[in-house]
C-alpha cells in the first residue's frame, strides 16, 4: 500500500446543496455527519490509504464507532463550507479524528465541530482488530 506525505489535516470544500437542508434552507443535523463522512475519506485517500486496499490486501474495513458535534451556527443553502478532518489520535483498533466546518473560508466561522472515532474491524470475522502496526504508524506521522 502506497502512503502519502502525512498530511496532518485535509479540508474539503463541500457546497450545501437543496437536498442538504429542511424547506427554510438550513442544514439538516444529519448532513454535517455525512459531510464530515466525506472529508475523513478523503483525509485517508490523501494519505494513500483506499478502502478497497485495506480490505483486500489488509483483511480490515473501518466503521465509526463513536461521533460526536457541537453545532454552533446554522449553515443554509448555497453556502461553501470547509470541512476539516485531522487525526489527534491513532492506536489499537482505533483513531479518533477531530473536525470542523467553517463558513465561507478554510479559516473562517466555525459552523459545527465534531470528534469521530472509527474503529478497525476484521472484514472475515466482523470483530475489532488492531490496526497494521506500519498503518498505525503512518496515521501517526
């Protein structure tokens, strides 16, 4: 498996869309969740690291296990978010990503702030399995 750099934090550019809000434009609760989704696969695709992969040569696949937001201030319709996704911790069957969306720029207003942990799991027998130790070592570069 190829690995990036180690990028420490990726941001993603996300646009609200119709279908990502209620009739008065604002953020549905649960598209910050698949926003957030997003952006942590794409933090592992910078890394070099594809789903596919680790299923198939590495017998895992990754779930969340655990997330958590803080909703600050609605986002609407039209509005460019910037999702973030940095790893703060890796080790065992876990890594725990802190994220945050931001309004309008990649520094600006904080809309919502998340943690997420996602879980190693055995793609053969469905269990919690630690991660590849060279794996835990690169989400930790």
């Amino acid at each position: 498996m190829a690995h990036g750099a180690g990028v420490k934090e990726f941001v993603l550019p996300v646009r609200v869309y119709l279908e990502d809000t209620d009739a008065q434009g604002v953020v549905y609760n649960a598209s910050y969740f698949r926003f957030m989704e997003r952006a942590r696969t794409e933090w592992l695709r910078a890394q070099g690291i594809d789903h596919d992969v680790l299923r198939e040569e590495h017998g895992i696949f990754l779930v969340l296990a655990a997330v958590e937001a803080r909703f600050r201030t609605p986002a609407r319709l039209s509005d460019l978010l910037y999702v973030s996704a940095a790893v703060s911790e890796a080790r065992g069957a876990r890594i725990r990503f802190t994220q945050n969306i931001r309004r309008s720029e990649p520094s600006g207003e904080i809309v919502c702030e998340g943690v997420a942990e996602v879980a190693c799991m055995d793609a053969r027998e469905g269990r919690p399995r630690r991660f590849p130790p060279t794996l835990v070592n690169e989400l930790n570069a």
